[in-house]
C-alpha cells in the first residue's frame, strides 16, 4: 500500500523543525520510531525524506525493538563503540616513539632523527618507515599525553665562575645601598644594541587593521651600504626610577660612553642631585664601559674633574651583564615600546624612546648626540 503524499509532507516538516535539536543517537531513534509507525515501507521512505542511509533508520529499529535500556546520560554511544586508538592497535607503537624522540637517553646515537628537526610530520614519516601506520595529530596526541610539549633551550648552564662572584655581587649591592641612603646618585649605564635607520623589519608584532601590515624591505641590505645607524647609551637612575637616552650617530666608543654621562649629568644629574659630592655607576665589564678600556678610565678621571665629582665605578663579573638594572628596568622597555614598528628616522627613535612608561612610573628622556 502507497504511502499518501500527504503524510510525506508531514514527515518532512517535522524532521526540519525537529531534527536539529537532536543528537546522533537521538536522532536515528527518532527517525526509526516514525519508520515503524509508518508499517510497510516506512523505512525508505523515512531515508528519503531526510536524506540519511536507510542502513541509519534500519539500525534505530533494531535499537528499538531489542529493548536495550537508555544510555547514561551525556553519552550517545556504548561504552568501547569507536575505532580503536593507534597504540591499542600497534602496542610497540608508542615505545617507537619515545626511542625516537628521546635517542640519548634511550642509547641510540644512529637514531635517523638524531640530527634533523623532530616535527611531528618527520616523526609520522619515520614510524610508518618502521612499519607502524600512524599520522602526525596521533603523534601529537601520544607525545602530550606522555609528558612532552614544544619548548626551546633553556640557558641554566654556567661556565666556570670566580670564587669571589657572590662576594662582588654582595660588595656592589652593599655600595649601591650606602650611597642611596646618603642621598647621592647611584646610575646604571650600558649601550643598546645598534639599530639601523629606514623601512627595515622589526621584531615583534602590533596591533593593526586586518591585512594591512606595515611595509617593509624585504631584506636589509637594499637600504645600501651608507644606511644611518644609531647608537642608543642608556643612564638609568636606580633611585629616581628615570632613564636618559643619548642617541649616537656613530660608534659605540669609551669616549661616547662618558659623553653620555656628561649629558646626562648637565641635564638632569645636577638638577636632581643639587648637593651630589659622589657619583656610583654600576656597568658591565665589556663594551665600550670595560674596566680593561684606559681610555674610559681617563674620559671618567676628566669628567670628575669637571664636575668636582668623586666617580666609582663597580663592572659586574663577566657573564652577569643581564644582573645590570639597566637591562630590566630601561632597555627591555624600549625595546616592547618599538616592536614591530620601522625606525625611519632620527625624530622616531626619539619620540619613541622617550614615550616609553612603565606602571611603577618610568620616565624616560632622550637627545641626539
């Protein structure tokens, strides 16, 4: 007997207001009660309808009439249903793995990943030479699940100290403390990195409208070889929370060092510390501010002697130059302050250096030298 039209039509304006509601299971229950509902051709007709495999709405009838009791709640499907996972299928799968990406400790220096990049795509590859099938999400998947996550290399090792390295730290820090308490200035000094001048690449990323970032070249040695350079030398002032930027044209010299001291003093040390008789400058031990450098010791020995100051200086051991509070107080600033964003010019290094703040009120000035 020919199902009417009319029910056809019925049919299919319920499963269009119902049937996105339902889940999986719930929707193939319902699809298999209409079928029975419907008798003889009820199953085809029901798969028409919606679309679905008449295999679907068969196996719902069968669920039905088994009388099977409902599943829990939140589940759509028996427990164990499922394609079985990759290392229950392959059980010398996942110690494959780890002799892969763990050679040295497994004791296997030939390991063919040994001394290429350990990608997942390349881990993938190389299993499945082995004879385990498995595809690079599986390996992702087992790698976390065993403990292991992307990271980079960590820099914890030291070389060989001096056995007065904590004494000098213990020695600078006692000297920095007993000239603050008597009022006098205490500078950190030390130059930045030199920066190129025009449309060159900078690290980082800002905020920009969609698809619109900011051009530039594509390599830096298009700019030629007489690009503008500048040299950025920082005095931070560890009591006043302040830095002063002198801007270098050139290069980074022990004379252009002291310079940038006098600056600095001439501009705001002097104003800040009217009654000042000694000035403490803590450095690192290389660059143009090395303790091996005469000539900063004579540019010093000369700017005292203009000043009326008694000038000390205290280097940091070798390999501690990031101890310095330059270097987390002031540069690091500046250097989130210009990210992703080209030096073009003198005026924006300047204007950008000098806009740079911090929450625990950092001031910043800088000049072209």
């Amino acid at each position: 007997m020919a199902i009417p039209g009319e029910v056809r039509d019925q049919l299919a304006a319920r499963f269009a207001v119902l049937l996105p509601h339902l889940n999986e299971r719930q929707r193939r229950l319902a699809l298999a009660t209409e079928a029975r509902l419907l008798g003889h051709g009820g199953v085809r007709l029901v798969a028409q309808v919606t679309g679905v495999s008449e295999t679907t709405v068969r196996k719902g009838v069968f669920e039905l009439e088994s009388g099977i009791d409902p599943l829990p709640d939140g589940r759509i499907r028996r427990v164990g249903g499922g394609r079985l996972r990759a290392e229950a299928v392959d059980p010398l799968l996942l110690p494959a793995l780890m002799g892969l990406v763990e050679p040295d400790e497994r004791g296997d220096p030939e390991s063919p990943l040994r001394w290429t990049t350990k990608s997942l795509r390349h881990l993938a590859a190389e299993l499945s030479r082995q004879g385990h099938r498995v595809a690079a999400p599986t390996v992702s998947r087992l790698l976390k699940a065993n403990g292991f996550s992307l990271q980079g290399t960590a820099k914890t090792l030291e070389g060989d100290q001096h056995p007065d390295r904590d004494a000098q730290f213990r020695y600078i820090n006692v000297q920095v403390k007993e000239h603050q308490a008597a009022g006098e200035p205490v500078i950190s000094v030390d130059a930045k990195k030199k920066e190129q001048l025009g449309l060159l690449s900078m690290g980082g990323r800002e905020w920009r409208p969609h698809g619109e970032p900011v051009q530039v070249e594509d390599h830096s040695f298009w700019a030629g070889p007489n690009v503008e350079t500048v040299v950025p030398y920082g005095i931070y002032d560890m009591t006043a929370n302040t830095g002063w930027v002198n801007v270098g044209v050139d290069h980074d010299t022990a004379a252009f060092a002291v310079a940038s001291i006098r600056r600095w003093w001439q501009a705001r040390g002097q104003a800040d510390y009217p009654s000042a008789s000694r000035l403490l400058i803590t450095a690192d031990a290389g660059g143009s501010n090395s303790y091996r450098y005469r000539l900063w010791k004579a540019e010093l020995a000369a700017f005292a002697a203009e000043t009326g100051l008694m000038v000390m200086v205290c280097h940091f051991p070798p390999g501690t130059s990031k101890w310095n509070k330059i270097e987390h107080r002031l540069f690091s600033h500046i250097t989130m302050n210009w990210r992703g964003r080209p030096l073009t010019s003198h005026q924006v290094v300047l204007n950008t250096i000098a806009a740079t703040t911090t929450s625990a009120g950092l001031r910043v000035e800088a000049a072209l030298d």
